[in-house]
C-alpha cells in the first residue's frame, strides 16, 4: 500500500489510542488525536492525505484506514509499523510536541536559561521549543528513556498475551 514515502506519512489518530498518537508524534509524526464519529470526517481527513488509525470496528479497514486489534501499546505499535513498514529515524525523534503535535523549533539557551533545571543548562544541550503550548524539549536521561522504549516498539516480538 506505499505509495508515500513513509517519513511523509501523517495520520488521524481516533479517540480510543491516545498513546499511539503521542508515541507517533514522539516519532516525529504529523498526527492529529480527535474523536472519530462520522464517515464524512473520515473522508474529509483521507481527502488531506492522512492515514487513519483507529480501534473502531465500525469502520472498514482499507488502504487509508488502519485497524489495530491489539489492546496493549507495545502491540499496537507493532501493528502498525508492520504495516506501514515504518522505519526507526533517530533525527526525527522529538522533532514535534507530543502534547499538541505542533513542529518543535530551536532555541537558544539564553532563552531558556530561566526556565530549565541549572544541570540542565550547564550540559550544553540543544534546545527545541513548542511555539504553540511553550514546552521546552531537550535531550537527556527523558530522551534515553524514550529511545529505549521506541526501540522496543521495533524489536518485541507481537505477543498479546502478559
Ligand atoms: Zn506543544
């Protein structure tokens, strides 16, 4: 079903799996969170190019519309990484806020100096910000944390059981 390339993809994430869409915004993915309730919604978001992610059964899988059974996270990204063949980026990761998917921006960290822990500040990190809710993101023992958790997301075998 590729006929983007998968960096390019974005996606309509339904109501159900909040935390595919922050983990799919962790991964650097243009991804709207909304409640999905009439077919018109969907082809108006299919109609901009999003792909569709959702657990309601009530809507027919197709190429643009994705349905993931699992009900743990871990498993429901699997899903959908197998079925995009989504590939793993490093750069793209926290490029966008997970709380409101706006793309992060660079700041300085004179800018920030403020507004970040002093141990924080001294490790000459580089700086991102969210230009719509104001979160500062920078990289750091949060980030290893996030990194050996997306790894898992790419190497746990699918189990639905435990
Ligand atoms: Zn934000």
């Amino acid at each position: 079903m590729m006929v983007q390339n998968p960096s390019d993809l974005t996606f309509v994430v339904d109501s159900m799996l909040g935390k595919v869409a922050k983990w799919l915004r962790i991964l650097g993915y243009d991804t709207v969170f909304t409640r999905l309730t009439a077919p018109s919604q969907l082809a108006r978001w299919t109609g901009q190019g999003r792909l569709i992610v959702t657990r309601g059964r009530r809507w027919q899988p197709g190429e643009r519309v994705i349905l993931l059974t699992a009900d743990r996270l871990e498993v429901q990204m699997r899903q959908l990484i197998a079925h995009l063949d989504l590939k793993f980026d490093r750069n793209r990761v926290l490029t966008r806020c997970p709380r409101c998917n706006t793309a992060l921006q660079p700041i300085s960290r004179l800018e920030v100096e403020t507004r970040v822990p002093d141990a924080v500040l001294t490790r000459g990190y580089l700086f991102r910000h969210c230009p719509n809710c104001g979160r500062i993101y920078w990289p750091g023992t949060h980030s290893q944390r996030i990194l050996n958790r997306l790894n898992r997301f790419w190497t746990d075998p699918i189990q639905e059981s435990n």
